[in-house]
C-alpha cells in the first residue's frame, strides 16, 4: 500500500479525517486538557463540599483531613500504574477508561451514605485523576510541535483552574441550600463530554513509532504538521526511539536519567510544598474557624478561583516567547514572598483590614502560582524525558506531585491547631525557597526545541552550545 494513502487506509482512524494542521493540533490538546478539567473540578469541589459533608456526617478534624485526602492516595496509585498503562495501550485508550472510571466514582460520591463509601469512592475519582495526570500533559506534548508546545501543553494547567473556579462557583450557588451531593455529582458533566470528544483524537505519533507502527504515526502526523515537515520528524522519532530501547525503571535511577529525574520531581515537589492545596482544599474551613460564615468563606475561594484562571492565561500566551524559566523561577519568588505576608496577617485577629490583607495576600500568592509553578510540574515532565520512557519517567515527578498534594492535606490542619497558621505557611515559604535555589540550578530551557533535541542535551549527547541561551549546563 502507498504510504500516501496511509490516512485513508488505517482501520479505526477516522478520526484523522476532518481536521487538519493547527485545527488538528489544537482540537486534540484542548480534548485531552478536558482531563484538567476533571482533575480541576474534584480537586476544588471538596473545598466547597467539606463543611457541608462535616455537618452530615459528624467529621472531626482527622476524619476531614481524610476524605480530602483520599481522592490524593488514589492519584497515587493512579499514576504508579498510568505510566505503563498509557505505554501500553496508548495515550487514547488509556484517557477513555479514565473518563469511564471518573464518571462512576463520581455518582459514587456524590450518593455515599457513609463516610466509608465516601472515601472508597474518592479513592477510586484519585485513581481515575492520578492517570489522567500523568497521561494528558504526555499526549499533548507527543503531538504538539516544538514552537507551540509550551502553550498547549499548559492548556492541561489552564483547564485545572477552570475546574477548580467551576467547582467554586457550583459550590457557592448551592451553598445556600447545602446541598454537597448535587456539588459533586454536577463533575459527571465534564467526563461525558471528554468521553464523546477522545473518539475524535487521534493517538500519539510518537507512541505509534514506539509500537512499530510508523505507517501510522506518519498518517498522524501528515495530517498535523507541513508536509515538508513529516519526515524529519519521522525520522528524529525513530532513531530516539531505537536509541532507547526497552529501559526499566531501575535503569532510570541510574547515572544517565537521575539528574533529569530529580529536576521532574523537584518542578513537581516544589507546586505542593509551597502549600497550594492547603489553600485550595481548606481556605473555607480555615476562614470559617476564623469567624467567616460559610458562604462568605466560599465567596472567598471563588475570588482564588478567578484570579487563578485569569493569571494562568499570561503564561498560556507567552510561556514558547519567553521561556521556562523566568516564568517558573520569577513566579516562586512572588510566592515566597506572599507566603511571607499571609504568615504575618495570621498573627493579627482576621477582622476589619486584616481581612483585607489576608484576601490580597492570597491573590497574589495564586495568581503567582498559576503562572510559575502551576504549570512548571506538567510541563517540564513532559518535556525531559526520552520518548519510549516519558510514560514512566514522568511518573516520578507526578507521584511527588500526588504524593506531597496528599502530605499537605493529611497535615494542614493538625499542623495549624499545634503550630499556628502563620508558622504553617512560613514554613511552606522555608520549603519553596530550598526548590527555588535547586531549580535555579538545574532547571533547562526548553522553548522552541523538539523532544528529541532536548533529550540528546540531556543525555549529554551534543554539546552545551546547543542550548539554548539562559540555560544551566549540561554535564
């Protein structure tokens, strides 16, 4: 058969015909980015949810550090099997399950009658999500071409947010009638709607070259980039690959992939340990154990939400212009210093213009965040790492993600009542700055490269000159 006639001929990928070029490119990125959304959405809506499943089912402090948290145990889980899931059966196959099981975890929660059924069903929304994770920045990365790469791969970040300020606003419209089942059921409307839109995409060129299945990948890519385009990047995909071969994960701990590894999990560390969630999941109930009422406390998560959605937007837009870099590393200075401020509000009774303060200091702190760290952890484990291995080497940096996110939420509020709030947050500010000066260091510019460019840097096999500018060495 002609290699011409590849797209036309391949069974089951009708979902090449249609679109084309950048409409291709960009309908695929935005998909997938529906898992953020997901991911968004429960991560946001227990915020909103939390005092109100406190009243229905009697939560003590643990029991609510618990139900949050259940959700992030499951991600774990979801991203040590994800990896090898989605270099197994593909990046498609793999978020179409992931939609299937959200969905049902979902309705789950949102019918337990118990705290147990709760947490069992959150456990399971935390695998679904774990997965989701680890694969979508992955995809939209393997599809994306080098120029536009950082945006559309932010555009996984860009729909957490929205997620997340969704989530608020579900929250604070049925506030008044507290109706937290109704909160967490309305999810439901996100997965079905990835679900119906993954059978348009098209699955990963680099994954189908990593099975043997050039013909197809080249089909993909046909319809993606130039023409002129698709045989120099056939060709980089395929010797990457081949140059790989089959590594294990013993094999990425060694000497070749361990500094790469540290600075994933380090981007990734750095987004948890410098307290986000801590806000995201409990500024409601810290505020309302400051004398808020419970509206009024969600009214104040909806403003987070806003300026979290409206900050990550800068980034989306300029991150390919300007760089890695200066973003992550100028965006976690203005964190620090804002947890610095929110730490020294804490020490005053939050009434009258401390109140104010307080609201100015968190605005800042997430619109610092969505810029810098917020899209650091996906984007650079989804850019370092070789092509047959980013499924597992990723995960690295995507379970310290999961795994510090559920650290943070086990402890934030037992640390509050045994050290007070303005220590708990100056010591996320004490942790961000120790990532700060290690990203610093070691954290590479990326923009306008390919995969493939990036991983003979990295691996140390072309010369440094070929870095691009601002850059750390290579060595």
């Amino acid at each position: 058969m002609p290699e011409g006639d590849a797209a036309t001929n391949i069974s089951g990928n009708k979902e090449l015909r249609g679109l084309s070029g950048t409409a291709l490119v960009v309908g695929a990125s935005v998909t997938a980015a529906f898992g953020g959304l997901l991911f968004g959405y429960d991560t946001g809506v227990v915020a909103a949810a939390l005092p109100y499943i406190t009243d229905a089912f009697d939560l003590g402090e643990t029991l609510k550090q618990i139900v949050t948290a259940a959700l992030l145990a499951g991600a774990v889980v979801g991203v040590i099997v994800g990896g090898s899931l989605s270099d197994r059966l593909g990046r498609k196959k793999t978020l179409t399950g992931v939609t299937v099981l959200y969905a049902v975890a979902t309705l789950g929660s949102a019918v337990a009658a118990g705290t147990v059924s709760l947490i069992t069903s959150r456990i399971f929304l935390g695998i679904a999500i774990g997965i989701s994770s680890l694969v979508v920045p992955t995809y939209i990365a393997e599809i994306a071409p080098p120029k536009n790469r950082g945006t559309l791969v932010s555009l996984h970040q860009f729909m957490v947010t929205v997620g997340i300020l969704f989530a608020y606003l579900v929250g604070y419209g049925l506030s008044g009638s507290a109706s937290w089942r109704w909160m967490i059921a309305v999810g439901i409307a996100p997965a079905v709607l990835m679900f119906v839109g993954l059978f348009a995409l098209p699955e990963s060129p680099r994954w189908l070259v990593s099975r043997r299945r050039e013909r197809e990948a080249r089909a993909v890519l046909a319809r993606a980039r130039p023409a002129e385009d698709v045989d120099a990047e056939i060709t980089d995909i395929v010797e990457a690959v081949r140059a790989e071969g089959r590594i294990t994960y013993r094999e990425l701990l060694g000497t070749r992939f361990r500094r790469w590894i540290s600075v994933g999990v380090v981007a990734a560390g750095a987004s948890q340990v410098v307290g986000v969630n801590a806000i995201i999941y409990y500024v409601p109930t810290i505020l309302e154990e400051q004398g808020f009422g419970k509206t009024a406390a969600i009214g104040v998560s909806v403003a987070v939400g806003i300026v979290n959605v409206v900050f990550t937007i800068p980034a989306l837009l300029w991150i390919d212009r300007f760089g890695r870099r200066p973003w992550i590393l100028g965006g976690t200075v203005v964190i620090i210093l804002s947890l610095i401020a929110v730490g020294i509000v804490f020490q005053f009774p939050i009434q009258g213009a401390a109140v104010v303060w307080l609201i100015v200091a968190l605005m800042v702190y997430e619109s610092a965040f969505a810029c810098s760290l917020g899209i650091a952890i996906w984007l650079v484990n989804s850019e370092i790492f070789p092509n047959n291995v980013r499924g597992k080497a990723a995960s690295f940096g995507i379970v310290t993600h999961w795994g510090m996110n559920l650290v943070v939420s086990v402890s934030v509020l037992t640390l509050i009542t045994a050290m007070g709030a303005s220590a708990v947050f100056w010591l996320y500010a004490f942790l961000g700055l120790l990532c700060l000066i290690y990203l610093y260091r070691w954290l590479p510019e990326t923009k306008n490269r390919s995969l493939e460019e990036i991983e003979a840097d990295l691996t140390g096999e072309v010369s440094v000159s070929r870095a691009p500018e601002g850059s750390p060495p290579v060595s």
